[in-house]
C-alpha cells in the first residue's frame, strides 16, 4: 500500500513530464490516494529561463539544487543525466538517489542549422559548434547521433544557453548548429531553420529513499493511466508545451506526431550496463559505479 506521506514532485519542461501532468489534471495520481506537491522549476525549454548550465557544478543547476536541499522527492531527466547524478552525488558529499525506472516521455531531440546553412547532412558539422545543454539530454543525444556520422574528435559541442537562447545563436551565426527538443523544434522548423538529424531520448526516474516501493509503483501506475490518455488524444495537453515559448508557437501549430511515451518500467542490468558502458566512453562519467549501488527496481518488487 502506498505511504500517506506528502510526496514532493518535480515539473520542469513540459515534454519531460507530460505523462506527470497529464496525471496530475486528470487525477490519476489522486486515484491512487497520493497526497502531491507538485514543484516547478526552471527547464531550458521554457522562453523564461534566465539559468545557464556549464560543463562543471552540475548539482548547482536549479532542480538539483531544490532536490539536494530536501525540497523535491522524486524527478525525472534524461536517463544519461540521472545515471551521473546518481554515481556521482555521493562522491560530492550530496544527497543520494537511485535510478527507480526506466522513465514515461520519450523526448524527441533535434539538429537544426539555419536554412540558408550550407550544411546538408551531419557530416557536414565536422569540427562545427553545436549548441547543447551540458551533460543533459541534448547534449548526450547529440553524440548520440553525431558518432554514426563522425568520429568523437570532430564532434564539436559547446554550451549556448536554454533553447531559444541557443537557436537565436545559430541565426547569428554564433555556432553552426543547435540541439533542440520540442516545442522548440517546432518553433525552428516553423521559423525557417532546417533539421538535419533527429532521435527520441528516453527519460529516467530518480528519487531518493524516503519514497517506497509501493508508493512509488502508485506513482508510475498513474503515469502508465496518462501515456494511454496521450496515445488516444494528446491534444488537451499541447497547451503547456505552447506556453514554453511565449507566444511563438500556437497550440494547432505544435508537431505532435513527434510524442513518443510509454508507462514506467524497471531499469534493466542491460540497460545500466549499456548506458554506463558507453558513458563512460565518452569520459562522461567517474568509473566504478556497480547496477547494485546506483539501480533500486523496489516499484516492482
């Protein structure tokens, strides 16, 4: 039976967390007799963002530093972000957490250059900047999908500010290219710029241990409830991805054939090993992490 605590749960951008949303609004997580704080914070997707992200002090970013300070439970991210967070909080004296499940929202993520860019295919952005967030999902789905094109010394990624902040670089000419998810995508594609590349990104759970297992199987049931809402019609939702850009993208114009979600599900030993593995290819991680001391499947136990 899941706990009658106050859980605190975390909103950052919209096409992360739609599945959290979409429960909240619809009160499926109600349904499963939890009592929820839902607690916003800053996203790069989200026109107002004032933050930038550096390639160091992760943890100092704004949904970490809420969750290290005790005022969120549980929260989702790219699942390369989580893992280091996960192996990495400890080392850095932080609060822990564990990789709970393999996440909801399936988040698309883009290439785009400017339209009049002669850069045709990813090769093209050989030794090119390309603007992402560092150590987030932009960045780790760029050298996702730029190493089946280039080898990794002539991959070329640098940091530019939240979405909006990075495409107005790539109209300037500031870099060549910038990483973008929806609805920024949306926006790039409806403001002339052009995708070269693009793949889904899949999101992962974190939380710490104050949350049980029960608990938190009531949480991802409830997301599982708002995925199949999405798949029928995800239309009543669009509005909070249209809000992120403040007034650049109408709802009607909003892309949704790129949603992609599925309900929570355990974090495999392949998937951590797989993940790990090539993380820690691309130095992108401290080593010696084990899937006993970073992964707790106790949702499904």
């Amino acid at each position: 039976m899941a706990t009658q605590q106050k859980i605190q749960l975390a909103i950052m951008n919209a096409i992360h967390d739609l599945p959290v949303l979409v429960a909240r609004d619809e009160g499926y997580f109600a349904d499963e007799g939890l009592d929820i704080d839902f607690v916003t914070t800053p996203g790069m997707a989200q026109v107002t963002t004032a933050h930038t992200a550096g390639w160091d002090a992760i943890f100092d970013r704004p949904l970490d530093t809420v969750y290290n300070e005790g005022g969120i439970d549980q929260y989702r991210m790219c699942e390369w972000g989580i893992v280091k967070r996960a192996v990495e909080c400890t080392n850095e004296g932080l609060r822990p957490r564990k990789i709970v499940a393999l996440g909801a929202a399936m988040s698309s993520f883009a290439i785009v250059v400017a339209g009049d860019s002669e850069a045709y295919e990813p090769e093209q952005l050989k030794d090119q900047a390309i603007a992402v967030t560092p150590f987030n999902g932009s960045n780790f789905t760029t050298l996702k999908m730029m190493e089946g094109f280039l080898t990794p010394e002539h991959i070329k990624t640098v940091s530019a500010g939240s979405m909006p902040t990075r495409l107005e670089a790539v109209r300037k000419g500031e870099v060549a290219a910038a990483s973008l998810m929806e609805p920024w995508i949306s926006v790039a594609q409806k403001q002339g710029f052009r995708v070269l590349v693009e793949s889904h990104s899949t999101r992962a759970e974190a939380a710490g241990d104050e949350l049980d297992g029960p608990t938190l199987a009531a949480m991802f049931r409830a997301q599982g409830r708002a995925v199949e809402a999405l798949k029928k019609d995800p239309s009543p939702y669009i509005k909070y991805l249209a809000a992120e850009t403040g007034g650049l993208l109408e709802i009607e114009e909003f892309q949704t054939w790129r949603l992609l979600n599925a309900p929570p599900q355990p974090y495999t030993r392949e998937r951590w090993d797989d993940t790990y593995q090539w993380m820690e290819k691309w130095d992108m991680v401290i080593p010696g992490a084990t899937f006993e001391g970073v992964v707790d499947n106790r949702a499904w136990e």
